[in-house]
C-alpha cells in the first residue's frame, strides 16, 4: 500500500542536483531505494488496477545521444498507456500529465483536420501545456480561426502541479494524480478516435554492402548474420 514518499525524498533529489556523480549515489544509493523508488512502485501498484501497467522511471538516464547530460535523474515518477499519462515528483513537488507531448508529421496532420469546438470545451476545465505550439498559424488557416489557438498547438498534453510539503508522505499523492489522470479521461479518448498512434518508425536500411552481397546471392557469414538480424 502507497502511504506516500518519506522526507528524505525530496532532500535527497536535491543533493543529488548538486551531486550528480556515480559516486554519490553508489554511496546513498540506499535513500533512493527507500525514499524513492520503493514509494513510487507501491503507488504505481496502486494505480495499475484503473490505468493499466506504470513503468517506474529507471534513475539512470540514457545518455547515448546525450553524453554530456548528467547521469542521473533528478526526478522519479513513472508512465501509463505508453507514456500518455505521467506522474513525476521532483525536489520542488509533484506534477501530472496526460497526452501526447508532440505529434509526429501524421498526427499533427490528424489533429489539425479534427479540432473543432467540442475540443475547446472538452479542454475549458483543464490546463493545457501551449509550450510547443507555432508562432504563426499553420499553412491555409486564416487568422480568425476561431480555433486558431489550438491549430498552432505540435502537441495536446495537460497536466497540474502542485508544491511540496508534507502532504507527500501521506495517500494524499495518489488521490491527486488518480483524480488529474481520470479528468484526462475525454481528452485521452478524443486523442484515440482522431489523433491516434504514432508512426511507426521505419526499419533503417541495410548498409549498401550488404544490400549488394544480397543481391549477388552471396551466403558467408556474415551475410547471413545480417539476414538473421534484419
């Protein structure tokens, strides 16, 4: 059962803005276990039930394509429905989110032929995130749309936050983002019916090489470790 983060959580994120080092946490990786990560599987346990599996932040980032970032994160929270919900607390407090940050080409195009004026009311009571959006207006859209706010919108995600305190070591946590993410309810559902999935990502093409090898019918090792891969 969720009974919220111990105070040590927040002190510790904090420590380890200034501490990013593999260092220090492998020195106090214990606090992160009990006041982090242990709290946060017990509320994303509790939540799986109503929103399906909560992937629990990982505290290492990924720094493949970054390597200069810090290694560690800062925060700790998880993802429901491939990422369309969010909960993360950080050193500062606690903040939800729910749909998707920034459209691909094809949804963006989905999006735009959909927003209508049932959107901008499903959307009056909550807080829209209008951080990435066009400066302009998109190609064709004239500038009284009366929806033109939302046409500029490259992404339809809401979210709320709300400052730390020692409500985070209660259950009050998990009544908050339970509520914030069924509100989100519609909104998910409208994203569904007119916006959908991603793209999937292309396969990326064999290295010319290979392609060539292929096409000569030639079977070597490694032709056929490539063919075993792709």
């Amino acid at each position: 059962m969720f009974t919220g983060w111990t105070p040590d959580a927040a002190a510790f994120l904090a420590e380890l803005a200034d501490h990013n080092t593999r260092e220090f946490f492998d020195a106090h990786r214990h606090r992160h276990t009990a006041a982090l990560l242990g709290p946060t599987r017990e509320l994303a346990a509790e939540l799986e039930p109503e929103f399906g599996p909560v992937r629990v932040f990982r505290p290492y980032r990924n720094r493949r394509f970054r390597p200069d970032a810090p290694p560690y994160r800062t925060d700790t929270g998880g993802t429901a429905r491939g990422g369309a919900l969010a909960v993360v607390l950080t050193a500062a407090g606690l903040t939800t989110t729910a749909g998707i940050w920034l459209f691909d080409a094809g949804q963006l195009r989905r999006y735009r032929a959909a927003v209508d004026d049932g959107l901008a009311r499903l959307l009056d009571p909550l807080d829209v995130d209008t951080g990435r959006r066009l400066a302009g207006r998109p190609r064709g859209v004239p500038a009284d749309h009366p929806q033109l706010d939302l046409l500029r919108l490259r992404g339809l995600q809401v979210g709320c936050s709300w400052p730390g305190g020692e409500w985070l070591g209660t259950r009050e946590p998990l009544d908050r983002v339970r509520a914030a993410w069924r509100a989100a309810g519609p909104l998910l559902e409208w994203l569904d019916a007119h916006v959908g999935p991603a793209d999937p990502v292309p396969p990326r093409p064999r290295a010319a090489a290979t392609q060539a090898r292929d096409e000569c019918g030639a079977v070597d090792g490694a032709v056929a470790a490539d063919r075993a891969w792709g």
